[in-house]
C-alpha cells in the first residue's frame, strides 16, 4: 500500500513539473503546486462542499414544514420540481451552457462578465443575508430591541368595482436584526466586486449552495432520477465531447463555483493556482439528498439511514472524481461519479431494508390523495344514505304488510 502511495505522488510531482515548463514555454507560468498543497486544497473543497450539503437538508426540513402549514392555511400550493421540470432541465441547462459559450466567442469577455457580476453580485447579498440571518440573531445581545418592518406595493382594488382583490406585488417582512445581517452580507459583496478575491468568492458560493439545497425541493424520488440522470448525460457529453464547457468555467467570473488556492502554503493569500469545484455538482445531488432526509422523517424512525448513507456515498463520489481527474490528468465531469453513488445507494438500501415501495411512494406535497379521500368519503356517504333509504323501504313495506294481515283478522272476526 506504501508502494501505491509514493508511486502516485512521484507521478503528481512529475505532472507538476511537465505542466510548470509547458507553461513557461508559454508565457503564462504558475508556482507549481506542492503535493501537501494539492491535499489541502482538495480536501477543503470537499469540505466545503459537504457543509452545504448537511445543513442545507436540515433547513430543508424546516423549510417543508413550513410550506405544509402554510398549505393548510391559505391552499397555496408550494412551487416543486415535477417530472415534466426533471425531463427539461437538462436542455435548459444545455441552451443556456452553449448560449454562454457564444457569447463568449463573439463578445468581449470582459462586458459579459460585468453584467453577469452584477446580478450574481445582488443575489449573492440577498443569498447570504438569508443565510446569516439565524446564525447574526442569536448573536445580536437581547438589550437590542428587535423591530419588525412590512414593505408592501400592492395592486388594485379598482375604483368603483366592490369585489376586486387586492394583489401584492411586493409583501416583504423584516426586522432590525435582518437589517444588520444585510449591511454584513452587502459589504461582502463589495469585497468580491471591487477584489474578486477568493475568499468571499467562496461566501458567496458557499451561500449560493446553502439556499439552493434548502429551497428547490424535489417532490419525489422518481423526479430526482429522472433529473440526476439528465444531467449525469449533460455533464458527460460537455465535458468530454466538447470543450464548451471548460471553456466557459475558465471565463465565467461569477461566485457560481468554490475555488481553492493548491499553492497557499508558499504564497498565503496572494495564492493564484486554484482547484475549482462548481456549485452544480454540489446543489444537483444535494437537492435529492435533502429529500432523502424528508423522507427519513416520514418514516418515524430514530435513524436517518438514507441520508447518512447517501451523504456518505456522495462523499467518495468526490474523492473517486478527483483521483481519477490526476490519473488521467484531464477535467472530470463530477456527476460521471456522484451520480450513480447518490442513485445507487438509497435503491440499494430500499431493497435490502424492503423500502423500496415506500421510497417511491413518498410524495413531500401529495395532490392526488386528498382528492382520492374526498371522492371515498362521498361515495361512502352516498352508499350509507342508499342503504338508510333502502331499510326505511323495507321497514316501511313490513309495517304496511302487518296492518293489512291485522285488518284481515278484524274483518274475518
């Protein structure tokens, strides 16, 4: 095993080495990496991807209970991903990847990534605040008075007309505390705007993910295959049949990747050789993990099996993307490995616990069995009025039959 070990690393050193020359020969030289930098800067990325990850589902969790109540209440029904989304996604995704790639080639990369940095930048802000929010108000000292705020811009009623509903175009409630987590978030972002240094890249990104897996909810299992399995395609025909998109990784300048200098160690902070993780391979499976955490919770059991062992899974999904990305020393379509072990494993689980039918049967917000009990309960109203009726019937024909037999016998006497 210590064999394996240092032949792998001579062959990283050697890599290094034959990369650091080819790009002096260009002109664009970089520090080469050392090998403890490579292992620090991989290893955070994956750390930091499986944090969203964790705490994103528990918010989800949170967030679901909350639409569920919300339903109950007013019957709006909460926006999730339907099967129909899952199929289309993947061509979306794929328009806008090669949309971008075109602009890239025809326009100034430098004018692009100036709009593109300024709406990343204010949803970035507004990401973060969300994100800061709970963690800055246990931290604010009570001795500061909370203050509630409503912000409204509605429409209508019309004048003249007596029934015509009022509808909110703007409905936002904030308090101080709120105000407080979006100056920290807004300085932050201004960081990143005037620097675009790595680390409030990473902010960013990281409250990007964070958000992603807590609000897009997938309503069940047969929705996050048919997605995974889009995009398991979509990420290998990209990467591998075309350079679109490496292409547009290396020119896109948005917080919509997390990024992690492998030379800090002798340059510190002023570091410039980054490894790169994008946040699709992050949210896309931890959208499906967090409803396996929903799912976990449906079940009533102490243990959270499917989500631990799908989190897990996903974890040496990251670690089998970046062994094979230095083996073959080419850039890795991270859902080629994520894909099967985050699909695979809960399947595999259900099948062996005999969940499988329960697994495929969880819905986080069910639409036709409502409807289903409803029509049950009025055809089991409409066979109890028949069956009342039809006694009476009976009750009534016996009643007529003994006052007819007790004429009979009066006359006859």
């Amino acid at each position: 095993m210590a064999d394996v070990v240092e032949e792998i690393v001579q062959q990283v050193q050697e890599n290094l080495t034959e990369s650091a020359n080819e790009a002096a020969i260009n002109g664009t030289a970089k520090v080469p990496s050392t090998p403890e930098g490579m292992a620090l800067a991989y290893g955070t990325l994956v750390v930091m991807a499986m944090l969203p990850i964790f705490f994103g589902s528990i918010r989800s969790v949170k967030h679901h209970k909350e639409q569920t109540t919300t339903f109950l209440k007013t019957g709006e029904k909460p926006d999730t991903m339907t099967s129909k989304d899952a199929m289309m996604f993947p061509i979306m995704a794929s328009c806008a990847l090669f949309g971008l790639y075109m602009f890239f080639k025809i326009f100034s990369k430098d004018n692009i990534n100036f709009l593109l940095t300024g709406y990343f930048f204010f949803l970035g802000v507004m990401a973060l605040a969300h994100l800061l929010s709970p963690v800055i108000g246990s931290l604010i000292p009570a001795s500061i008075p909370k203050i509630p705020y409503h912000l409204s811009f509605s429409q209508g009623p019309t004048e003249g007309v007596k029934d015509d509903k009022k509808s909110y175009l703007i409905d936002y409630k904030f308090t101080t505390h709120d105000i407080v987590c979006f100056i920290i978030s807004l300085i932050i972002g201004v960081w990143y705007l005037l620097k675009k240094h790595w680390v409030a890249n990473n902010l960013l990104g990281l409250a990007f993910a964070v958000n992603g897996v807590e609000l897009l909810h997938l309503n069940n299992i047969v929705t996050g295959c048919i997605l995974l399995s889009g995009l398991f395609v979509y990420d290998i025909f990209w990467v591998f049949g075309t350079n679109v998109m490496v292409t547009v990784a290396k020119s896109f300048e948005a917080p919509i990747k997390l990024v992690f200098p492998q030379d800090l160690i002798s340059n510190g902070l002023a570091a410039s050789n980054f490894a790169v993780l994008g946040l699709g391979d992050i949210v896309i499976p931890g959208i499906f993990i967090a409803l396996l955490l929903r799912f976990d919770n449906s079940l009533k059991r102490k243990s959270n099996l499917y989500f631990y062992a799908t989190f897990t899974a996903y974890f040496f999904g990251l670690l089998a993307t970046i062994f094979v990305m230095h083996v073959f020393k080419h850039a890795q379509p991270a859902l080629l490995y994520l894909v099967p072990a985050c699909l695979g494993t809960p399947l595999l689980l259900a099948l062996l616990k005999g969940d499988i039918k329960k697994l495929f049967a969880y819905e986080d917000h069910p639409e036709e069995k409502p409807k289903e009990t409803k029509k049950s309960e009025k055809s089991s109203g409409e066979e109890t009025t028949k069956t009342k009726k039809e006694t009476k019937k009976k009750e009534s024909k016996k009643t007529k039959n003994q006052t007819a037999q007790a004429q009979g016998l009066i006359t006859k006497r």
